[in-house]
C-alpha cells in the first residue's frame, strides 16, 4: 500500500466519520443547557455509534479513540486491517451497487445489511459519496465517490488537462517550507484561540462550519482528537484578494471593438462554491487546520478543510488552473465559430438579454495611418479567478446565444454538472443565483469586477455606493492633519502635497457619475502624434506629425535669467540641470500639441525622451533596475575588494582636484600620463592610505581599479592602447617591469604548526590559565580550522564583519540551533554532534553559507574544533546575537574583547614554552 493509497484511506476516515461528528457537535450547539448534562462525551458517543451500525465497519481505527486522543497506531491498525480484508476478499458476496455500474466486494457490511439495522441511508459525502468502503473485484481499494471534475477532464485539447485529472483524483498538494510544528507550538495557537473578532461571531462561524461539513468542504474534530498528527499546523482564519491583469484585457478588447458590426454586449457567468469544487490531498488537509471559537461544554474544536480553503495563498492558483483552462477551450471554440446546442442552463441565462443598456454617447473613432479595431466581430471571454467575463457582438457566424452556451459547455466539460443521484447540498458549478439577477443575461453596460462597463461607449465608471463611500471618506480625512484609520495614517502626516493630491481625488468623484473615464484614457492605443523635442542651455523646440495635416514645429528660447541658473563648467553654483530643461521642454512640447490638434482621447509619443521625461513609477523601476545592475557588478567580488576599489577611487577624484582636472579626464589629450603619475604617487606613500612606500603590485592594483572604473561608466581604460585594442600600453608594462626589479623578493609567512595549538590547549587547561588565555585559545582553534586571518576577526578598528554568536549553529541529532537561541542544557561536548559558523559577508560573501563540522576528535579532547565552538557559546551565555564571537567575559564578569594585538603576544609567548625533543 503506497503513500497515495494511505491519502485514500485517511480521506475515506475524514469523510467516514464527519456526518456522525456533525451530528453530535449540531445537537451541542443547538442545546439551550449545558451539553455535558445532555450528551455524553466524543468518545463514548461514537463508539456508541460504530456497534450501533450508524458508521460503516470499515471505519479506520478505533473510533472510541476519537474523544481521548488515541491515534498515534491510526495508520499502522489501518495498513493491518486494509491488508487483511486484501487476503480476503474472494470471501465476499458479490453486491450490485445502486449507484455505480460495476461489480463490488465488500468485505464488511453491505450497504443493505447498513439500511436494515440502522434504518437510514449510510452517510454520504455532498457529492452523492457513500461512506462505506468497496473492493473493486481487481482488488483495488476505491470510493464510491464522484468528483467535482468531470469523467473526461483529462482528455481535454488543452496541454493542462493532465494536471487537472491528477488534481481531481488526487487532491491539490500542500507544500510547506517551514519547519514542522512542535507539540508546544500547537498547543500555544490552540491557547492563544482565535482573534478577537472572530469570538464575536462564533455563533455565525459555527453554522457556517456546520453548513461546510454537510456540503462534504470541512470536517470538525476535537484538537485533543488530531493534536499528535505527523504535518498539523493551526491557524486563524483569514484571506485577501487582488485583481491581476484582467481589466486591462477587458479595456483593450473593448477598445478595439469593431463598431461596423454592431453594439458590444457583455455577460458575467459566475461559479458556485469557487474553490469547494477542488480536493486538497489528505495530507494537506492537516496543514490547512483551522482554531474555531471555543464554544461552553465543547472540547476545542479544530476545522480541517476538504477542498481549496480562502485564505490560503495557494488556492487562487489551483483554481484558477481550473477556470483560466476553461476560459482557454472558450476562446478556441468562439475564434473558430464552433456552433453548439442549447444548455440546459440557457433560458435562465437569457432572463433579461438586451433589456439594460448602456446610456452614455457613443464617441467617434478618431483617423489614423493604422488600423484601430479588429477586422472581425468581437467574441472574447476573460476569467478571474471565478468570474468569467464575455464579451461579444452579434453576427450570423456565431450568435450571441451560441457564445454563451459555448462557455457553458466548457464549464461543464471541467466541472460536471448535477446528477440525480447527488446530495441535496450540492450546487451547480453554475451559479444559478447569479443567473437569476441577469449576471448571465447579455447587456451593453455591465457590472464586473467592481466597475460599470460601457461596452459600447467604451467607458468605466465606479459605482454609485463606492463614489459615495469615497466621497465620505475623503470627507472626513480633509478635515483632519493626523488621522487614524490604520496603524500607518496614524504616524504619517497629511502633507500639503498629499492633501492637494486628495482634493484633486474628490473633485474627480464629484463629476465621475456625468463624465465617466473613457477607455481611451487607460488603454494606450495606436501613436496618432508622432514627435520629437530636445532642449538645451540656449532653447528648446520640437516637431510633431500628425495625420492628415501638416507638420507643428517649434522653437522658444529660454530667458537670460534660467540660462544664468544652468549648471556648467563654468557655474557649479547653478540650480538648473540639464534634464530639468529636458523636462520643461516635454511639457512645453504637448502643451503646443494640445494648442493646434485634437489631442482628447489620442494617443501620443514623443520620440526623444531620456529619463528626466520619463513617468515617475517608469523612472523609479528604471533607477531600480540600474542599482541592481551596480549591486551584480559588486557582488562579482567580495566586499573587502568593493570597499576598497571605493576607497581608491575617492582618492582618484582628491588627486584629480589637486591637478584642477576632470576625474573622467575628458579635456586630457594623454589619460595615460596622469593615471601612470597616479600610481607614481601611490607607490612613493604621497597618497597611499599607510602614507608610506609600497610596492609594485599594489601601486598596480590602485591603478588598475581606476581603470575598471573607467571601463564601468563606458569610457575607455587610460592603460588601454588607443592605437591597438585590447592591447595595454607600452609605457604602462615597462613601468611595471621597472617597479618589479626595484622591489626585494617577497617574504613568505610559515603557517600556524598544529602543535603549536595543542601547547595553546594545554597551557589554558592549567587552573591558573587566566580567561583571556582560555577565550584565545578557543578563537586559535575556530580561525585554525575556518582559515580565519586574526588582523581581519578579532577586535581592532575597522573590523567590518565579524562572526557573531548567532551566526554559530549546532546539531543535536536531526535538530538545528543557533548561538542565541539554543538553550544553556544542551551546550553539552555529549549532546552537540555538529557545529559550524554561517558566512555571511565574510570571505566570498555568499549569504547564508554554512560550513561545520562533526565530532572528529574525542569527546575529552579540548583540542577539537567542535569542542573549542561549545566551551566558547558556554562561557559568553550572557551575550546577546549580535555580540560579536571576539568577546569574552573576564573573572569579574565585565565583558572584554580578544584584539590581534594580545593574539600575537600570546601566540609568541605560546612558541616560547614548547619544550625543545
């Protein structure tokens, strides 16, 4: 039995024993007394139910175990029991089953002996599911259950179809990333309950759970029942939407209506239950758990969602996986004028077609050098999420009747509709309601998605309860400098920019109902205007071309007074840049558009536009973009060789302004001259940071940053040969030649022995070892074995990133816990089994980089590294995360820094005591 059988068989328990569970907690709820007097326990009760015959013998465990909590064996008891009945079931009787057309094996009871002895029909999911299990004479273990989906959804002409079968059949999976909730966790949600708004309801949230649960969407069971469930996470409820791209593909299509062929009209066919209509796999259902307000004699109930619950971020996604695939065959059979017959839906649908209509003026269609609308009828359908949104015109190749039952059929072809032999709860995919306030019927203005369309004036408008509501709202806001609406209006000041803003917002309001927006204003169309403009110190001017006439050219120059304002060479003290000039001349360029042509609802574009001329949200993803370029450029080095190319560079620009020149060095004839004096410079301790004589290699480093920063910005390296590219110059490799033989040979640096460490250890094991000499010791052993340098760790002036206390980690087993927040009795060289340091802007600057490791040493040895990582966390207890690795506490306890300083006389005096073999 595989993982996907067992998600079967904890479905068939969920599904088994809801109704019962259902039926105890109504007959709670609705008891005018204390239900404890009334009822008897969970447990007893059920367990009354299960030898009564009122639950199916297949049920999956013991159900007595249902009210104390006994489900730690649920699934082992299961496999035996499943496994069992598999031997044999060539022992049971043959039934024909009502309301299937296959042959079945039970290996319990059948669902007549059921009838007989309890003298009702077995309880049934919504979807017509009986609840009791049947072998299927293959042996396979199924339900006697109808999904949602429909019989051939995987054999759909869509490349979706089988992701949508394996959802149906399987459930939608739930993926969570984070950490399995502990006991203590569960039981700290379960004390804190739920929010504070939802116990003011709970008579409402107990009905509506109750409602659920007989539509077969929730199941409600005691948290005592579920609490040691392997997955179970418990949350309140809440959820939030947010339209996406589907009203700007509603304007688009709207816009390029064809008129010659008649008035748009659009319809809206909304679905019923949305997300109910798709299972979560079994064990998702336990992530998803949901706390419910305690209710007076009930155990905390605690509600577990069968289908795609709201709130749950990934249920739009599923769904709209169902929805946008229907939406996907609907426009297919709509372009090819596929011709379908009546729905049994349609005469509701067309209730009141054509009745309303849409009363603005209809707006001409301006001229252009284009074509603005399609050359066929328009017959589109949008979704989103669960409101599917057709628009359409009426042509003889395909009638408006036709498109809409086309959708109908679609729908159907995923979500089935109702049978005979469903459950009386169960709706169809179809919302009816909606069908029977002409949400379905065809109009030429529509309500969709919170506006008011004009199909065929190409307008949108708000409703008249949301200008209202505004209205008011900015009402009472205008009367107030600080307002307290929400947490962040109650610390942001109305600004005047901010007030004008909102005036200029209700002034729109006021006039929306008689002037709606027009299509035309928020779908950029075909450019009518062409034009360019430029400007400059001197002036600014521009052409336009506009269809039909002839062509606008400008030209205005500007006043003595801003030309004295323009910064220049000549005037840093200026105020004026030239993209403020770029700017005003853009404006100044449309206002004399706006002059000589008609511009109200055209669409315009200015052919030179640099980014002082580009809109404000354009420029700031624009800038945004660029940042993260630098930031890339950057993080291909680490930060230790970005912070001194910065370094380098400011001290490029102090010498350029020494030598009264250009850092880009643009009026230069020779750039070579300057930057080979530069290194000259560097390399004699004039303007090296140490102030003193360096060598070659870093003279060259110096220049070779200010030539990278020269190669950043577009310009051309000043070592580069102009005459020969890709080539260095020649003056600048002889000068390195020449710098190479000046230089002594390099001195190379012995590494740490390793028995130097061991004679470190032993000398702080001494019980005379002072603190300082113990905490030195550790840190030998952590830069030992992390290649830490101590000059760039230990505590010294310009130490940018050292290690701090939560960036040490520990394994005890399979857990994982960091230095500040791992607990004081599990510091322990017996318990801890892996240890390691997390490199975050250190050495290569990968982020979260972590590297450790295990007990290589024993556990008494105080020279293994792992030991060294625990003693040091054990001793600096009272240090917070961010207390960095290099601090230790001294007898007195005052908190003290181990510098490089006291690392070499230690070191030194460390060498000193090993005894000479």
């Amino acid at each position: 039995m595989g993982v996907s059988q067992q998600d079967r068989a904890l479905k068939r328990f969920l599904f088994g024993i809801y109704s019962q569970i259902d039926c105890y907690f109504e007959r709670l709820v609705r008891s005018g007394t204390n239900a404890e007097e009334n009822l008897p326990d969970l447990g007893t009760y059920m367990e009354t139910c299960y030898h009564g015959g009122s639950l199916p013998e297949s049920n999956l465990f013991v159900v007595a175990k249902v009210g104390h909590g006994g489900t730690g064996d649920k699934f082992e008891s299961l496999l035996k029991r499943e496994k069992e009945r598999a031997q044999k079931k060539s022992l049971g009787k043959s039934v024909k089953n009502p309301d299937m057309n296959e042959e079945h094996r039970y290996t319990g009871r059948t669902t007549t002996e059921l009838i007989k002895r309890t003298g009702e029909q077995p309880p049934k999911h919504a979807n017509g599911k009986e609840l009791c299990l049947i072998w299927h004479t293959k042996g396979e273990c199924k339900e006697n259950c109808e999904h949602d989906a429909a019989p051939d959804i995987d054999k759909l002409p869509h490349p979706a179809a089988p992701m949508l079968h394996r959802v149906m059949k399987n459930g939608a999976p739930v993926v969570v990333h984070s950490e399995p909730w502990s006991q203590s966790q569960l039981d700290m949600r379960v004390a804190r309950g739920c929010h504070s708004s939802a116990n003011e309801f709970k008579e409402f949230l107990m009905e509506e759970f109750l409602d659920f649960g007989r539509k077969g969407f929730w199941i409600l069971l005691p948290y005592d029942a579920i609490k040691d469930e392997k997955g179970l996470c418990l949350s309140p409820i809440e959820g939030a939407m947010q339209f996406g791209m589907a009203p700007l593909r509603i304007c688009e299509a709207l816009m390029k209506a064809n008129p010659d062929y008649g008035p748009v009209y659009m319809y809206k066919n909304g679905m019923s239950d949305g997300f109910y209509c798709i299972q979560l796999s079994t064990t998702g259902a336990l992530k998803l758990g949901v706390i419910l307000p305690r209710f007076e004699g009930l155990p905390q109930l605690v509600a577990l969602p069968l289908v795609l619950p709201m709130g749950w971020t990934e249920s739009p996604p599923w769904f709209c996986a169902f929805t946008e695939t229907v939406a996907d065959l609907t426009n297919v059979d709509l372009q090819q004028n596929k011709r379908v017959p009546p729905h049994p839906l349609g005469r509701a649908a067309a209730i009141t077609d054509f009745e309303v209509r849409d009363t603005q003026v209809v707006r001409p269609i301006p001229k252009s050098h284009q074509p603005l609308t399609y050359q066929r009828p328009l017959k589109k359908m949008e979704v989103f999420v669960d409101d599917f949104v057709g628009m359409g015109q009426d042509h003889p190749s395909n009638p408006l009747t036709n498109q809409r039952a086309v959708l109908s059929h679609n729908i159907d072809k995923v979500f089935r509709p109702n049978r005979p032999t469903d459950n009386q709860w169960r709706k169809e995919p179809q919302s009816q309601s909606k069908m029977a306030k002409g949400d379905a019927s065809w109009h030429t203005v529509k309500e969709a998605l919170g506006w008011n369309w004009g199909a065929t004036t190409k307008t949108l408008q708000l409703k008249e309860k949301q200008v209202s509501k505004a209205l008011s709202l900015l009402g009472e806001v205008l009367d107030c400098k600080r307002v307290s609406l929400k947490q962040w209006q109650q610390v942001v000041r109305l600004t005047p920019e901010v007030r004008e803003q909102l005036e200029i917002f209700q002034d729109f309001l006021h006039g929306h109902a008689k002037r709606p927006t027009t299509l035309e204003e928020l779908v950029p169309g075909v450019d009518l205007h062409v034009g360019s403009c430029d400007a400059a110190k001197l002036g600014r001017g521009g052409v336009w071309f506009t269809d039909g006439a002839e062509a606008i050219v400008w030209r205005e120059p500007y006043q003595e007074a801003v030309k004295k304002e323009v910064i220049s060479d000549h005037n840093l003290t200026g105020k004026l840049t030239n993209s403020d000039l770029e700017l005003e001349g853009t404006v100044l360029h449309h206002f004399v558009l706006g002059k000589t042509a008609q511009v109200e609802g055209r669409t315009t574009y200015t052919g030179y536009q640099l980014l002082a001329t580009v809109q404000d949200a354009e420029r700031r993803e624009l800038l945004d973009d660029i940042r993260a370029v630098e930031l890339g450029i950057e993080r291909g080095v680490c930060p230790s060789r970005v912070a001194k190319a910065h370094s380098v560079w400011t001290t490029w620009v102090a010498f350029c302004d020494s030598l009264t020149l250009d850092p880009g060095l643009s009026a230069v004839d020779d750039p070579l001259l300057i930057i080979l004096l530069f290194g000259t410079q560097w390399r004699h301790g004039k303007i090296a940071p140490s102030k003193r004589q360096v060598r070659g290699r870093t003279a060259e480093d110096a220049m070779r940053q200010v030539g990278q920063a020269f190669s950043s910005l577009g310009l051309l390296d000043p070592r580069m040969n102009r005459y020969a590219p890709g080539t260095m110059d020649f003056c600048w490799t002889r000068l390195l030649k020449s710098w190479k033989k000046e230089d002594p040979a390099a001195q190379r640096v012995r590494p740490l022995p390793k028995s130097l460490l061991r004679q470190a250890s032993k000398l702080a094991s001494k019980p005379t070892s002072t603190h300082a000499a113990k905490a030195m010791n550790r840190l030998m052993w952590l830069g030992f074995f992390f290649l830490l340098r101590p000059g760039k760790f230990l505590s010294k002036a310009g130490t940018q990133f050292p290690f701090k206390v939560k960036q040490v980690f520990f394994r005890i087993n399979d857990a994982e816990f960091h230095g500040d927040v791992i607990p004081l009795c599990l510091l322990d060289t017996s318990l801890v089994t892996f240890a390691g340091l997390i490199f975050d802007k250190q050495k290569n600057a990968v982020p979260d980089k972590k590297i450790g490791l295990g007990m290589s040493f024993n556990g008494d040895n105080p020279t293994a590294t792992l030991i060294a990582i625990v003693r040091h966390l054990r001793q600096s207890q009272q240090t917070t995360g961010d207390t960095p690795l290099f601090t230790y506490y001294s007898e007195f306890g005052v908190p003290c820094n181990v510098t490089d300083q006291m690392m070499t006389k230690y070191l030194r005096a460390v060498a000193l005591s090993v005894e000479v073999d």
